[in-house]
C-alpha cells in the first residue's frame, strides 16, 4: 500500500501508473478482510467450544454495524471538511 500511495503522489497524470497504484492500493484490502472473517468464524468454534452455545449470529452481525457505523463517521467527518470553510 505504500508503494501504491507513492505512486499516486508521484505519477497522478500517468494513467498506466495509477491503474497499477489502485492495484497495489486494493489487493491488501481483500487479504485483510478475508482474514478478519475467518478470524470470526474461528472465535465462533472457540466460543462453542468453551461454552457449549454456539452464537453465530450474535457475532457475525457485529461486523456488518462496525462497518455502518466507521463508514457514517468518515462521511460525517468527509462531509464536516468540505462545508467548514464555508
């Protein structure tokens, strides 16, 4: 991800470079969140293991809100940037 932000500040009119830049910049992401699943599908065997009760949908639905409510506070702050000038 760094080289693909020192891509995008050194090269933002070659369009050759930034398609490689969004590459580098994305592929990560897909790891990253790849492996946060599966960490919560294994705390969901450890946690039935453990305790006998198995919580599948009182831990995956967890996720999803922790998405809703990051994306809501970076378009509040995105959106709080753009019109404090004003």
């Amino acid at each position: 991800m760094i080289v693909a932000y020192i891509l995008f500040i050194l090269f933002p009119q070659n369009l050759a470079l930034v398609y490689v830049a969004l590459v580098l910049f994305y592929t990560p992401n897909t790891f990253i969140q790849m492996t946060a699943i599966l960490a919560l599908t294994d705390s969901i065997e450890y946690g039935q293991l453990k305790t006998g009760q198995r919580n599948e949908a009182v831990t995956l639905s967890v996720r999803p809100m922790l998405d809703k409510i990051a994306g809501a506070l970076s378009n509040s702050i995105v959106v709080r940037l753009l019109l404090l000038p004003l």
